[in-house]
C-alpha cells in the first residue's frame, strides 16, 4: 500500500497526470471508470482564485466518486499560493498539489511553474506557504530541473520533503527540453533510492504501454507511475497497466464498440457539465484520439468537429458504431 497522509492507495498506483484543458470532471470519469487509482484537477492560477476568476473557480468542481483526487495549482507569489490554499482546503479535496512543472513561457515568467526550478529558496518558501495554510497532505509535481546542466531534482526532493510535503510525482524532463526528447527516468531512480527521501516517489513521462509501465516499475523502482498523454483518447491504459502488472498478461485490447461508448459518454458529460455550446466545443479535441487506429474514420471525424448539435453529434456516433461494427 502506497500512504500520502491519510489516502491510501493500493501497491503501485496509476496516477492520472493534472492536464491543462484535459484533465475535467468528464475526462476524468472516464479514466476514473478504467481504473486510475488517483486523479488531479488541471493546474488553476492562484491569481485567478484570488480574483474569484470564473474559470479558475470552476475547475475546483471535484466529485465524490472522483475521490482520492487533488486539487492542483500554481503561481509565484507567497501570499497569493497561501490564499489559494485556504481557498482549495474549503472544497475539500483530498490533496493539494503544487505544480512546479510548468514549461510555458506565460508561467515561467512569472516564477512559477518550472521557472522556480532555477530559484530553491523560493520553491521551498511557497511549499511552507502552502503546507501552513492547509491540513491536507501537500504534495508536488516537478521535472529534473531547469536545464540539462542544473538537474537539481536530487536537492529540491530533499529541500521539500523537509517542509512538508508527502509525495513528489517527477516528469523526467527539463524545463527547457519541454516535451522533446525521451523522457530520462535514471533521476527519478536515484531520488527514490536516496535513504533521507521517505515520501512517495511517483515517475512520469512517457509511459504509454503496459509492458514500458512494468519495466519502469522494476527498474526505476517509483511508487507509482503518472500517466497523462497516453489516457487521452485511451482511457483503458489504466485497466491494461493494471492487468499486466498483476498477471503478466495483456488484456484484451477495447472492442469497437467499447471505444464509441466511451466517446459517446464523454460528450454527454461534457455537455452536461459545461453546458451545450462549450461542452460540443472543447470535446472536438478528443475525437481523433478516440478513432485512432479505426480505418474509414475521416468522414465521421469531419463530421464530429463540424457539428454543434448533440442529437446530431450521438446520430453520427451511432452511425459510426454500426459502420464499424459492419467492417468487423
Ligand atoms: C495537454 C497537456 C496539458 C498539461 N497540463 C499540465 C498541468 O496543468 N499541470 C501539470 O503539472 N502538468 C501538465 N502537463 C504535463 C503532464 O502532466 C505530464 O507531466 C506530461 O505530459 C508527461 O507525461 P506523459 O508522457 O505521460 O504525457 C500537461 C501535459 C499536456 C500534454
């Protein structure tokens, strides 16, 4: 059993990495229904809670059957991130997660995000901000640091397991390679088996197979993994990770209909959460992922991301289904 505070999480957890304009209450209930063991919301500005933005504010919406699930935020300002503690504690989520992560320019610039990665004293500074303005578990995701020549990753674990915090999820990139490359996981694998680290350690970056998950698993020797770009549109990655580690087996890949099913149910919740107009809107993102790999898919697809009408858009995901289903 892996511990952070008072969560339990079974041995070997599946993280399901915070994603900007991904990571909402109708995406994640389709990986929470394909087994992701703990979820994050996408990352909220703390200058946006503040000033009682409506978006900002909007994505501290978390559900019961979401639980454990933390609340993720970022910013650069000591009193601002003590403000949105207070602010995220009173919805009461299960965790508060500080993203120090961050590789886009309007974050850096401000200091948060990655760019703190270059100035310790302060990461640490906000962390205590953070823990004292909360009684949830702190815990924070980061990368190996802000350059290839200051992978500072081993320290900064180190500086911020000593304020507090309960569990450190680790993308093994810099800030500067931003997603290139391939992700380096032997740091993850010194800060897990540094003897002072004691929290739990969580690798991320590139896990998109079952077979990658418990390689990394036995090799790199994390807690847990996160997984963010490969449940977009696969939500099963959770399920089949999980089969495979536990049996060594693949799980039968989703049925044709499994997938369109998932879609469907997607969109409806998308729609009823944020309405019709927004709802159809951001869903158009999703589409591609959830056809990958299906032949004759472009028409429907077409289709799919011209359509700003619910019927419509189930007719065609209907009609889709059967298309394929005769194909088999
Ligand atoms: C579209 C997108 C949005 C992201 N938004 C966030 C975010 O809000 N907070 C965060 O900590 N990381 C964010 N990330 C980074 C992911 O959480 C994760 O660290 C990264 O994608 C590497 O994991 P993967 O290889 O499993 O995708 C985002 C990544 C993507 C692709």
């Amino acid at each position: 059993m892996v511990k952070i505070g008072p969560i339990e999480l079974p041995d070997f957890p599946l993280l399901l990495a915070p994603m900007e304009d991904v990571s909402d209450p109708p995406f994640r209930a389709v990986c929470k229904e394909q087994g992701a063991d703990m979820m994050y919301t996408e990352f909220i500005s703390t200058e946006g809670l503040i000033r009682d933005a409506i978006k900002s504010r909007q994505k501290l919406d978390i559900f019961d059957y979401e639980r454990p699930i933390g609340i993720q935020i970022f910013g650069g300002d000591e009193e601002a991130m003590a403000l949105s503690a207070r602010i995220v504690d009173a919805t009461q989520p299960d965790l508060i997660d500080i993203n120090y992560g961050c590789p886009v320019k309007k974050v850096v610039c401000k200091g948060a995000g990655a760019g703190i990665l270059r100035d310790v004293p302060k990461m640490i500074k906000l962390t205590e901000a953070v823990v004292k303005s909360t009684s949830l578990p702190v815990t924070v995701k980061t990368r190996l640091g802000w350059d290839h020549e200051n992978r500072n990753i081993e320290e900064v674990a180190e500086r911020l397991q000593d304020v507090g915090i309960q569990a450190l999820s680790i993308h093994g990139r810099t800030r500067v390679q931003m997603y290139k490359g391939e992700a380096d996981w032997t740091l993850i694998e010194k800060v897990k088996n540094n003897q002072r680290i004691k929290i739990p350690i969580f690798g991320n970056g590139d896990i998109d197979t079952p077979q990658k998950a418990l390689e990394y698993k036995n090799k790199y020797g994390v807690d847990g993994v996160m997984i963010g770009r490969a449940a977009i549109g696969y939500p099963w990655i959770f399920r089949e990770i999980k089969h495979f580690v536990k049996t060594g087996e693949m799980l039968a890949p989703p049925t044709v209909e499994e997938r369109i099913d998932i879609c469907t149910r997607h969109l409806t919740r998308s729609v009823e959460w944020k309405g019709s107009k927004l709802g159809i809107l951001e869903m158009r993102r999703h589409y591609a992922s959830y056809l990958k790999g299906l032949p004759n898919v472009k028409e429907y697809r077409m289709k799919l991301v011209n359509s700003d009408n619910l019927e419509e858009l189930l007719e065609i995901l209907e009609n889709l289904k059967e298309a394929q289903l005769q194909l088999i």
